[in-house]
C-alpha cells in the first residue's frame, strides 16, 4: 500500500533584501534549471514572482504552467 499525496509548493528566492530607487525596477533572469526527485507521476511548474516593498505591499505574477 502506497499513501500518495499532493506535493507542496516550494519557494526559491533569487533575489532577496534589494533596494531599488524610484517608482519601478526590473529583475531579470534567463538560465534558471530546476529538477524533480521522488515524482510518480507528472508534476507541473508553474513559476511566479512575487515583489514585497518596505510597506508591506505586494505584487505577484505567474508564469505559464510547465508540465513535465
């Protein structure tokens, strides 16, 4: 008997206690690879980015889902 659940979602962080002048800023990433272990079955990535600002305001936004 095999006990299968959900996976979790799991947060990377690339970027972390940057400071931007201004009203806006661009973070940019190219050649980011990740890898699945432990899998039975598909998964689906689906990356995001989320933006916190000193004051606590938050801004998120999703990519494509990506199913492997």
């Amino acid at each position: 008997e095999v006990d299968l659940s959900p996976g979790g979602i799991t947060d990377v962080a690339f970027v972390e206690d940057m400071e931007f002048d201004g009203r806006s800023a661009t973070v940019r990433l190219a050649g980011v690879h990740g890898s699945v272990s432990g899998a039975l079955g598909p998964v689906t990535i689906r990356p995001y980015a989320r933006a916190v600002t000193s004051n606590n305001d938050t801004v998120i936004t999703y990519g494509v889902p990506h199913r492997l």
